[in-house]
C-alpha cells in the first residue's frame, strides 16, 4: 500500500480500565447492544435480533488520543465572553484535515519530566526549541511539532495510573512538560498550525488557560495523549491524525499516525 514506508501507531487505546478520560470529565463506557446470540452478562440482559456483534460507547470530545479544535477554549465573536474572537466558530468537523497532516518534527524534552516543582509543570521555552534547532536544522513552516516527554509511561492500568493526571492536578507529584505560551506564540508566529503533545494536555498543570487561549485563539490545533513518539526519529517523516467528525464538537478522538521512510 505504501511501499517504502513503515506505519507507527502512534494512539493509546481507550478502556475504562486506563486514565483516557479527564478526571472530571465523564468517564468513557462502552457496553454491549446485540450479540450473535442472547446473554446475560454483569451489565444485564443482551439481545440478539440477528447473529451480529455491535456496541455503544459514551465518549466524549477528549479522551485518548485527540485533537483540540479553536472552540475548546474559544468562544464565538458574539459571545461576549473572554478570549471570544472568529476562531471561536471553527468547530472540530470545520477543521481541515490538512492542517493534521504533515512533515513531523520530534523535540525530546524527556529530561525535563524529571525535575520540577509539585504540582506544577515544567515549562518548554523558545531556548528548548532553539536547542533543538541547533543540532537539528531549522523547523519549517507548516511542519507539525511534536514534544516527546515520555509522560505516556504513566498511561497504565492501576494505581500506576493515577500518575498520568490525577496526581499533577492533586499537586501530590510533578506535572508533565507543557510549553509555555511564548513558546506556543513565537511556533505560530514562525508558521507552526499544529502541536502534539506524548502529555495528557499542552496546557501546564498550574496554568491550563494561557497555553491553550495562546494557541487555539490564534486557530493552532493540538493533538494531545499521544504515545511512541521515542519510535520516532527528530525528523524526515509524515504524521497524520485523523479525528472522529462529529458536528460542532469541541474536539475528538481519532488516529494518530507515523509514515516513517525504511531507510530510517
């Protein structure tokens, strides 16, 4: 189908069992509808009106591995509310796929994950991206920039998991690496539309507003609770991320992938 190129998933999978929701948000469910044939199961009583399988989920516009579209955090010019500009009547089913689709760049940012303040977030600044940039080349207009954490480690089952979000937002730990909003301002002003994030958000544990109003009001898109990135090399490959199109959602789930060259 593409020869020459490797697919790198790049999506956690979604569960209840998994912290792929919020904290308070509503938790993600999914149930039985129709079996191939009748069952009584711990949810109760499951039809069967023909030999078929199919379920139903509650989910919502941000779990697992998703993008944030301008409405996230913008709300419509006549709205009277702050941040309110014309980005804010861009919902996600508006948002071209183009703008998901294109050369990636990886900035790792791993080191950062280690120190740090509890309950705060370590800032990514212009000086990690000009770091980069030294030993990596300039970042082109148009290139998606993907900051590689390694905060997906916490992305498990159990207690282990509470590591991913809930325990940064309890102030018990430290944050995961959030950039900072010069950092998301002089990205955009350099001609990035699109950031990606191995972290549960681009907003910093201590300030979830700044960082998203920055980015999002400026008609940038983040895909966030990525996973794999460290597959990836800092550059030379073609990410996509195809969300769920949904009208006027806020956001959604999808795919995120790497066509990554078999050279590399």
């Amino acid at each position: 189908m593409l020869p020459g190129y490797r697919v790198i998933d790049l999506t956690v999978t979604i569960s209840r069992k998994l912290p792929a929701v919020w904290p308070t948000h509503m938790p993600f469910d999914a149930k039985m509808w129709n079996y191939y044939v009748p069952l009584v199961e711990r949810q109760g009583y499951v039809p069967s009106e023909a030999p078929y399988q199919t379920r139903y989920s509650i989910l919502g516009d941000h779990v697992g591995t998703h993008f944030d579209a301008p409405t996230h955090f913008i709300p419509p010019p006549d709205s009277g509310l702050p941040h309110a500009n014309e980005w804010g009547l861009q919902t996600a089913d508006k948002v071209p796929l183009d703008d998901l689709i294109g050369s990636g760049v990886v900035i790792d940012l791993t080191s950062l994950a280690k120190h740090g303040t509890l309950g705060e977030s370590p800032w990514i600044t212009i000086e990690h991206i000009n770091e980069w940039e030294t030993k990596n080349g300039k970042i082109k207009p148009g290139s998606i920039v993907l900051f590689y954490t390694g905060w997906d480690k916490y992305y498990v089952e159990g207690v282990e998991g509470l590591a991913y979000t809930s325990n940064p937002l309890k102030k018990s730990v430290i944050g995961w690496p959030a950039p900072h909003f010069s950092t998301i301002r002089y990205l955009c002003q350099r001609g990035i539309k699109c950031l990606g994030t191995d972290a549960p958000s681009i907003g910093a544990v201590q300030d979830m507003t700044s960082g998203h109003v920055e980015g999002l009001g400026r008609g940038m898109r983040y895909i966030e609770e990525l996973t794999g990135l460290e597959k990836l090399p800092p550059r030379g490959f073609i990410f996509m991320f195809l969300p769920v199109k949904i009208e006027n959602s806020s956001g959604g789930t999808g795919r995120a992938i790497a066509l990554l060259p078999e050279s590399n």
